[in-house]
C-alpha cells in the first residue's frame, strides 16, 4: 500500500513508512505533499541525525524500495535550504523544520508544533 494504492491525501499513510527501522525514527511529519504528481517530502530522523526525506507513490511499491520494503530517499542537507524555499510553508512552520534540522528541537517537539499548528 506504498504505491499507486497509498491514499497520500492521508497523511497517516504516509508516516506509516519507516524502513529500514533501525537506521529511522519518524518520520515525525509530513512537510509537503504533491498528490497530484504523488510524492511527499517529510521529516524523520536517520541514524539519530534530522533530515528531509522523499519518495514517490507509484507502481505497486512506489519508489525507492529497498529489499522490497519501501523507504525514504534521504535529502542531502546542503539541498534543504533550496527545497524549503522552493515549497509553500507558512513562517512559523518553517521555523519549526528549520529547527528540527538545526536541531535545537527533537521530532516528538516537532510533530507536536506542527498538531498545534494545524487547529489553529
């Protein structure tokens, strides 16, 4: 149910991806999501560092896959900046990832400002 049969519009689907698990913590958020194209872009924690990650949501498994589970392809940290800037993010959300990926704030606090932010 990572492909083309994700529901991305449900961001519970997408955060259910957690592979390899010993190497991921999260991923705590959705940052972005593309349905249309269907990719999503998120913020989890590999090998305890915080980073961006995306994957697309295609074909039976959507993409990338390793030994046949689906995963995050990680974003190399000199290319966060360009692709936050590149998304529609509202100020205070912003910060909040930019603090993440400083890591002046862990992922619970992470997924927690970003609950709070959404009933606003």
């Amino acid at each position: 149910m990572c492909g083309i049969n994700c529901n991305i519009e449900n961001d519970e689907e997408i955060l259910r991806i957690n592979s390899p698990k010993p190497r991921c913590d999260g991923p705590y958020i959705v940052v972005y999501k593309c349905v249309r194209k269907r990719w999503a872009i998120v913020a989890l924690c590999w090998d305890g560092v915080p980073v961006l990650a995306i994957r697309w949501f295609y074909g039976g498994k959507g993409s990338p896959v390793s030994t046949g589970h689906p995963t995050w392809f990680i974003i190399p940290d000199m290319l966060y900046q360009a692709i936050l800037n590149g998304i529609p993010l509202e100020y205070r959300i912003r910060d909040d990832i930019d603090r993440f990926l400083a890591g002046e704030i862990d992922g619970e606090e992470l997924k927690e400002r970003w609950e709070n932010n959404l009933k606003r």
